[in-house]
C-alpha cells in the first residue's frame, strides 16, 4: 500500500430524509404492475417523498444544521457553500446562498450550486478539499440533496426519492476529525445516459443503456483507478458504499469486482428510502459512519449519469466517538415515517397538472 498522507479530513456530517414514504406496491397497483415483479426487480421496498412544503433548499438546510452540530464550529467559519442538486429549486438563483443565510454564514464566502445528476454532492467534496488543501477557506460545506423527479408510470417513479446530506470538510491536520480523506480518483466520460431538457418536468433515460456502459463502467473504473493509486485491497476497507440507483446495481459491482456483499450492507439504503439521487452515496457514508469505529476504512464510490464516478478513500478518526451522538442519526430519519397513499404522492411533488 502506498504511504499515504491524508488530503482533508470530515468534521462534520449531517442529514435529513423526509418522514413521507410510499410503498412500491402502491405505486405499481395504479399502473397495473405486479408489485412482486417491481419490489423483486428494483430491490426498493419503498421510497421518501418530500412533503408539499419540502424541496432541495429546504433538506440541503436542515442536513447542514446537523453537520454544524457535530462539527461544533460557528457557521462563520463556514468559507465556502456548494449545493448538488438535479432539482434545484430555481432554474436561475442558487440554492447555496438560500442555505448560507440559513445557517448564518457570513456573507464573506464563496457559494454555487453544482449539477451532475447523482454524483453533484460528492463533486463538491472534491471542490471544498480543494479550497481548503489550497488554504483558501479554513471550512468548506459540501451538499448533496434532491427531490428526484419521475414521470408518472415510468420506471423511475418506483426509485425517485427525497433526501440529502451535508459535510463540513475541514484541513487534514483537524485535531477532532470525525474521518480523513486519505485519496480521490475521478473517471468521466460523454455518456448520455440520462437527461432532462430545459422546460421538461421528468427526466429521460436510455434504459438498459444506463447499466452496462454507464454505471458499471464509471462505478468499476473510479473503484479500480483508486485501489490503482493507492495500492489498496478490498480486503483493507471495512465498509464500502456504491452508489445506489436501485438495490441491484450497487451488489452486482459488487460481485463483479469480488466483493462481499456484506460490506455494503450497511450502506445500504435505496431499498427503504429510494434513489436520493445527489444525496445517495453521501447518505450512504452517513449510515456507515453513524456505526463505524475509529481506524475503520471507507471506500465509497458515487455515480453521476452523464456520466461519471468519485471515489473515495476514507479513515475513521477518533472524533467520531464525541460527535456522533451531537445530532440525530441516519436511523433516526429512516425510522420517523408516515405512509402516503399515490394520490397525496402526486400532490406533494407537483405532478398534478392543471
């Protein structure tokens, strides 16, 4: 293994998930699906929706207030904001100043929202390691948060979801870290897989397309140029998190690449909340350090549609142990539900056209 130095370290992290959640069964009865046939296909038992007063700015504001409490800094200290989102609110003005002034950042800080369907949240990672590696900004908060959209009978209804998080990244040297970032390696390519022209409410995809030649070749790739750089194994991380569009792409990388399936385990979590799109792999990180251990490794890998892939290598700090518990946990959102019937799930998300 090569001797790594780490690049940043994690000083806070925080989520949130909506408590709507439709069942995939109900879902499919309105458009006279087999729901065993769907639920089998997809893996997603049911998804988070977000409620009539909830979007992107609302979710990628309550994730950051939570990443503030664990990182125990003033938000002023806050020198950059980056929002991911493929459902911005607004077509022209940024949700990151909508948060900034939220939490009370200063307005001496540079802020954008990013877009690059799933993989926009952990774009801005990179971006706020680099601003702080650079010694630009002393903190950087980095977004990912999404009420994904999908076309009434479409496929993409059964996954689209609501949620996100937030993560403070912070110098390599923070004495309280939660986690390092020890490596990154990127892999992108011109692979229209999945898009959304302007003025079109739903996005559309390529099908069987957005498999073989999109996913499992960005998500495979970025994997093994990390595991190249730093001359790691499989065998090293304790926990590995796959972008997860449904439950099924994420376990055949998996095995495709040779690795359990119980080191994704408990990252998890497209089966109970849905495709969080920009939120997805950030959420899945959350899970896994809301129960990991100080040395614990993390490999997590997100995918963008587009397409493209991050990677990243992670290392567990002894912060974990103090901060973990300074704001509600990944569990805890999961756990908070309230069922919706498909009619309430078209008004809460807009679809009702008149």
């Amino acid at each position: 293994m090569v001797d790594l130095h780490p690049l940043a370290s994690i000083v806070g992290y925080g989520v949130y998930i909506p408590k709507y959640r439709i069942k995939s069964a109900d879902i499919a009865r309105v458009w006279g699906e087999e729901p065993s046939r769907i639920e089998k296909g997809l893996g997603i038992k049911e998804k988070a929706v977000g409620g009539i007063d909830e979007d992107a700015a609302t979710i990628a504001v309550e994730s950051a207030r939570n990443a503030l409490k664990r990182a125990e800094i003033q938000p002023t200290q806050i020198g950059a904001v980056y929002v991911g989102s493929e459902s911005h609110p607004y077509a022209v003005k940024p949700t990151a100043t909508v948060v900034a002034e939220a939490i009370g950042a200063t307005p001496n800080l540079t802020a954008a929202d990013t877009e690059f369907a799933c993989k926009a949240g952990t774009a801005n990672i990179q971006i706020c390691m680099g601003l702080v590696g650079s010694g630009m900004v002393d903190y950087g908060l980095a977004i990912g948060a999404d009420t994904a959209q999908g076309r009434p009978g479409d496929m993409l209804e059964y996954s689209a979801a609501s949620g996100g998080a937030a993560f403070i990244i912070g110098k390599a040297s923070e004495p309280h870290a939660i986690a390092t970032i020890d490596a990154t390696f990127s892999y992108t390519t011109d692979t229209p897989d999945f898009w959304r022209r302007q003025h079109a409410d739903y996005p559309s995809h390529g099908g069987r397309f957005t498999g073989a030649p999109a996913y499992m070749k960005h998500v495979i790739s970025a994997t093994q140029g990390l595991l190249q750089k730093t001359g790691m194994k499989f065998e090293d991380f304790n926990y590995i998190v796959f972008h997860q569009p449904n439950a099924k792409f994420p376990l055949e990388v998996a095995k495709k690449l040779g690795v359990p399936a119980e080191k994704l385990k408990t990252g998890l979590l497209t089966p109970i909340i849905g495709n969080t799109y920009s939120g997805a792999s950030m959420l899945g990180l959350s899970a896994v350090l809301d129960e990991a251990k100080p040395g614990d490794k993390v490999l997590v890998t997100s995918f963008g549609s587009g397409a493209g892939s991050d990677s990243f290598a992670i290392t567990v700090q002894d912060g974990i142990k103090k901060k973990r518990g300074l704001a509600p946990i990944t569990k805890d959102y999961i756990e908070l539900k309230k069922y919706i019937e498909y009619a309430t799930y078209l008004k809460f998300r807009g679809k009702l056209k008149v």
